[in-house]
C-alpha cells in the first residue's frame, strides 16, 4: 500500500510540473507574438507624428508664401521668381537691356529690362558647377559676365550667347577659373568700364586687381580692420572700401599709354562719419557719392575734385536714419534719388535735398542682399530672400522735376526753354502711369 501511495504521489507532483512547464512555455510562445503588434503600433505612432511634422513645415512655406505674394505697393512693378534658394546678388547691364540675379541655388537667371511692366517674365537660367555664385557682374559689352564663386572664393567667366530663334545660351567661357588668393569669403566684385582690369574684395583687409585673363596685378592691404564694401567707380578710374573704420578710402588703378598696368595709388578719403560704413556707391561720372554708416546716417559728398593738388571730397549732406542694422545705398545715374535700406525696410530720399519721400517696410522676411537703380533711373532692384523685386523710381521723377523747374527760370533762349518744358513733361507722365496703374 505504501509503494502505491507513494507512486501515485510521485505521479501527481510530476504531471502537476509538467503542466507548469507547459503553461511556462505557452506564455513565452505567447510574448514574441504581441511584440509585433507593439512594434507596428510605435511604428505607426511615429509615422503620425512625422506626417503633422511635415504637415507644420509645409504650412509654414505656405504661410510665407502668402506674405511674399500679399506684399503690394504702388510703386512695386513686379518681383523677379525663379530661384529656389537665397538670392545673393544682381547686376543691370551696361546696356540697359538685362538684369542678372544668382543665389545659393548654384543658379544664375538672366532677366529682360522690358518686361519688367509685364505679368510674366521669362528668364534664361545657367547652373554654376561644384558651386555657387555669390555676386555677378556684367562685362562692359554686355555680352559675358563674371560671378563670384563661393566656395573657391574666385572668379569664373560666362558669355551670353544668342541662337537664331532670338533665344540665350548661357556658357561657360574659354577660360580657367582664376587662382585662388583671397584667404577669406568674397564680399564683391567688378569689372571696369574701360574693360582693364577686374576687382575681388573679401571680408580681411584684401582687395586684388587682375586682368581679365586672370592674372594678378597687384594685391592691397586695406588697413581697415575688416572690409565691409568694394566696388569700382562707374568711370573706371577708382576702387573704394569700406569697414570697421568710419571713412571709405579710395584708390586709383593707373595705366600707361599702352594700357600696361602701373600700379595702385591712394586717391582720396570719405571722413565724417562717427562709426564704421556698411557701404557706399558712386553715381555714374563719379562726381557724386554717397555713403551709410553704423551711426544712423547717409551722407553725401561731392567727389568732383583733383586730388592729386590735395583737394578733399567735401561733404554735401548729412541725412539721419530712422533706425539702426545692416544697411546698403545706392546712387541713380543722374543723382536725382538715393535708395537706403535697413534691414527689411527701403526709404527713396531726394538726391537734391536728402528729404525722405518714400518708405516702404517689410520688403522681405531678411534682410535685403543687394541693391541697384536702372541706368535709365527709372527703376530700382531690390533682391532677398528668393526674389528680386522692381520698384518704380518715382522719387527720381519728382526730383528730377524740381531741378528742371528751377532751370526753367534761368534759361535764356526759347529752344532750351522748350527742351526743358519737354523734359518736366516726360517725367509728369511718368508719375502719372504709375498712379494710374
């Protein structure tokens, strides 16, 4: 009976942990099943949460969008779209007819003048290999350009080629990017009138001088702490820099009577100004200039003058800014109007009297890149973000009004009384499209 009893219990123990090690094993088998339906819902969480993301950026493109296309005012004659990323600079041509614009894109657009009264605006594109540009600027014959590259910190050449259905080519031309001197990023570039030599300045206290074949001719030290601005004067004569310092100095590039390069010389100074200059431009025979600086002003000066017996650019005009920040200037050709920029907002200034005639806020969502007048005055480029937009020089006309008004009265023969009333007329009409559009 014993043997019995303790059989029977062995039995009983054995089956009961066989049965344990069977529940053991179904809850394991059970445990890898529901992990993948844990994964698949984590998973699933995550794709929700990547889609609102998306969603989010998504409206917030929209959303700027909507803010650039609401943007509207009177004398705004269209905005220039085309690229996809920041615009860094732009250029008008020397004659008249187009206007460049690149970016970070690694794109540069080339621009009719003629439709810029036009809805639609047809562009001809030129991608630049293994970098981008920077800046851009026309050759004098308006047919090849040269761009800034941003990475190399050099130069490379363009031509612009016509086909025969009246179409543009943009290509690269038949030379070698120039070496690669500046130690430092590029702030601008340039190519004389006179088609002599070309300019590179970078943000150190480098400018170079080259040929357009890419040789260095001379490299100058500017002893300004840091370079802010450079370009060359529309006459060709000049290069002028400015930074940290608060005045702009101006050198004369010299050649000989066969156009052999001679040397760079120090000209003149612009000295008034109580903090450093974010920039300056010259109008086109360079007898005038104008300048903004860190202390909330633009001034104008009178550069008419023979520095070599010593005279000095005397100072014209000293005009105060609303506010303080990055800013940029520029001088239309006949000196009528003045265009500053401070941050995202643009005033138009009469060129006669420095009073302010227009301010335009919230041009764009940054702060504006580059600024330039048509040749013909009668528009000014303003470039940011990812467009260029045209505005309508008004201010120009009314000054230009004013000037011609005041010559009426002087004016002794009845040919150039005549001529002169022409000439108030045109500039009447002008300003009468505008507000009529």
């Amino acid at each position: 009976m014993i043997d019995a009893t303790q059989l029977a219990f062995t039995i009983a123990v054995a089956t009961l942990i066989i049965l344990i090690l069977i529940f053991i094993k179904t809850i394991r088998k059970s445990e890898p099943e529901n992990q993948p339906n844990f994964k698949k819902e984590t998973e699933h969480e995550s794709t929700k949460e990547t889609q609102k993301i998306k969603e989010k950026k998504i409206s917030l493109k929209n959303l700027s969008k909507s803010k650039e296309i609401a943007f509207k005012h009177d004398w705004l004659s269209t905005s220039l779209k085309a690229h996809s990323d920041t615009i860094s600079g732009i250029d008008f041509s020397s004659n008249g007819k187009y206007l460049l614009s690149c970016g970070n894109d690694r794109a540069v657009f080339l621009w009719s003048t003629k439709e810029f009264e036009m809805h639609q605006h047809r562009n001809f594109r030129c991608n630049v290999e293994f970098d981008h540009a920077l800046k851009v600027r026309f050759s004098p014959d308006s047919k090849s350009f040269i761009a800034g590259l941003g990475n190399a910190n050099t130069i490379r050449a363009f031509k612009i080629l016509k086909k025969e259905d009246s179409s543009i080519q943009i290509v690269s031309a038949n030379i070698e990017d120039f070496p690669q001197k500046h130690k430092t990023n590029l702030i601008n570039i340039g190519i004389s009138c006179n088609a002599k030599f070309i300019m590179t300045c970078s943000k150190d206290t480098t400018f170079n001088v080259w040929n357009l074949k890419g040789g260095l001719l001379a490299s100058i030290d500017t002893i300004l702490g840091n370079n802010n601005y450079a370009c060359i004067s529309p006459c060709g004569r000049f290069i002028g820099v400015c930074g940290f310092t608060p005045d702009v100095k101006i050198w004369e590039v010299l050649f000989d009577k066969t156009d052999n390069f001679k040397e760079v010389r120090r000209a003149f100074e612009l000295k008034g100004h109580s903090a450093g200059i974010y920039a300056f431009a010259f109008n086109s025979d360079s007898s005038r200039m104008v300048s903004v600086s860190k202390d909330k002003t633009w001034r104008l000066w009178d550069t008419k003058i023979d520095y070599e017996r010593g005279q000095d650019a005397s100072l014209m005009l000293t005009v105060p800014l609303e506010e303080k920040g990055p800013s940029l200037i520029a001088i239309s050709a006949d000196s009528y109007s003045v265009a500053v920029t401070v941050n995202t907002k643009l005033f138009f200034f009469n060129g006669l009297t420095g009073e302010c005639d227009q301010v335009i806020e919230n041009v764009f969502n940054s702060s504006v890149c580059e600024i330039a007048f048509s040749n013909d005055n009668n528009y000014l480029a303003v470039a940011g973000d990812r467009h260029v937009k045209i505005f309508r020089n008004i201010t120009g006309h009314k000054s230009a009004i004013q000037d011609l008004e005041g010559q009426l009265k002087i004016v002794k023969t009845q040919s150039a009384k005549e001529r002169v009333e022409q000439l108030i007329e045109q500039h009447r009409k002008f300003i009468e499209n505008v507000s009529q559009n």
